[in-house]
C-alpha cells in the first residue's frame, strides 16, 4: 500500500518539493508517493477535503494557502502559532494537525549545515511578514544573546513581537525592535534576510558596519545572487542561501509524516548540481 501526500499551492509548477520528497522516500525505503496539485484560489479547503477523502496522509502548503491551512486545522502546532499560517498538514483520522516547519528547517540548516550556532549570539531578523514570523519563534528558542528584528513597518514588528511573547510553551530570547535607521552602530553574528527583495533586485536600507568576516548573512531566498547577499559579500561576510533551509523544512515535514529522519546531505548537493 502507497501512502499519498501533496504540496497544494499556486502556482505550483516551480515546486522543487516532489523531487525532494522522492529523494527522500527513495533514500529511507519508504513506500509513498508525493505530487504537486494546484488548488483554485478560491478552493483550498475543498481540494484539502477531497484529499483526505481520498486517504492522503498529509500535504506540503505553499503561497498563498498557508494561512488558509492554519484556518482549516482542527489542532495547531507551536510552530504555527506566531505567524497563524501553517507549511505542513498532518491528517490523522479526522485530525487535521498544522504545523511550520519553515523555521526548523532555517535552524537546521545554519547550526548542523553551516556549523554555526544560534546559542548566545547576535542575530538579526530582516522582516515582518509571514516568512518572517515562520521562523522567529525557532531561532528565539536557541537563546541567541540578542534576537533583533528590523522591517520598514515597525508596527508590524511590534505586533510579531507580542505574539512571539504568547508562545508560553517554550523559553525565548525576547524580540528587541530596531528600526533600519537604529542599525548603525550595531554589528551581528549571524544576519537573516527573510523579505522577498531579492524577487525585485531592491537594496535593503541596511548598513554595511552591520557585517563583519565572521558574520554569516543569510538569505531565504536561494537560485539568485541577491543584492542581499552581494552587500554582504562586500563587506566581507560568510553568505549562505535558503535551499538548505528548503531541503531541512521539507525533512521536518517528512519526520512528522513517516516518523523517519532522512538525510539531507546527499538531497542539497544533489539540489545543487554537485
């Protein structure tokens, strides 16, 4: 028996999940398969139902369904809780679970793939919206010694900040708010680039003092060179992209499904052509 599971988004072409996800059944001896559905958007709760009429175990969520699929969940997770959106649906008879693994996934990728670790550094957050909120609630678990968050709307950075707050079940470094202005001056361990400027080629407003050589600058986005990441560069920081951190959430949401962790290793070379 073949056990079914899906990402849901639209678009959905561009998906790289369902090569991750046979990578990973294929590695581990899973007997699954794992497909690519594009959902109307006006028509994610029905294509979430007929899925799990047709006894799918779970699905990947993509743009712009994931606070659809946090809506539609009978249980949440943490994971989704700050952001109110979630990437990965567990169905367990008529439980339908929604966690995040987005902000696992970045974790993984910067402490076990890039060797640096969160625990009391200075870290700082480019970014308020949904990606943003995704993954504050991990990196604030690591006990950095300083959690910064800079975006151009400043109340909506005071709004991830109180939700971070009601996020009892775990101990946090509490977000400090920094407007771009307020950067000058301050110079961070490890900088995350989690707004979408890297799709428009736009500058962030961000200082180069900011970066140092044993700065890591960090940027979700990954197939670009983003001016992001070449300001950084410049500046003579470590630059890293995001595939690691796609192939690691995929793996979270793989371990939720199949209870079975694969290796990455192997999938993000592969993913990069190495």
């Amino acid at each position: 028996m073949t056990d079914k599971y899906a990402v849901i988004g639209n678009p959905i072409a561009h998906s790289q999940s369902p090569m991750i996800h046979a990578a990973f059944a294929k590695q581990t001896h899973q007997a699954m398969c794992y497909e690519a559905i594009l959902a109307p958007l006006d028509g994610f709760a029905e294509t979430v139902n007929q899925l799990v009429a047709q006894g799918y175990k779970g699905v990947n969520v993509t743009v712009p369904f994931k606070i659809a699929a946090f809506k539609l969940a009978t249980q949440h997770q943490p994971s989704a809780l700050p952001a109110e959106a979630a990437n990965t649906l567990v169905f367990r008879g008529e439980q339908r679970i929604a966690e995040n693994t987005d902000g696992i996934g970045l974790v993984t990728d910067i402490q076990k793939n890039l060797a640096i670790t969160l625990q009391n550094k200075r870290v700082l957050l480019i970014g308020a919206g949904g990606a943003a909120q995704g993954v504050a609630l991990e990196i604030a678990s690591r006990m950095p010694a300083l959690f910064v968050v800079t975006n151009r709307s400043m109340e909506k950075v005071s709004a991830m900040q109180h939700r971070l707050a009601a996020v009892t079940t775990h101990r946090l470094t509490p977000i400090s708010l920094a407007s771009f202005g307020q950067l000058d001056g301050q110079v961070f361990d490890v900088v995350i680039n989690a707004t979408s400027t890297g799709l428009s080629d736009s500058v962030l407003p961000i200082p180069d003092g900011i970066f140092t050589p044993s700065t890591l600058a960090y940027d979700m986005m990954y197939g670009r060179e983003t001016p992001f990441m070449a300001q950084a560069r410049l500046a003579g920081a470590k630059v890293a992209d995001g595939l690691g951190m796609l192939v690691e959430q995929a793996a979270a949401a793989f371990y939720l499904w199949r209870d079975v962790k694969p290796d990455t290793a192997p999938v993000i070379q592969q993913m990069r052509g190495v």
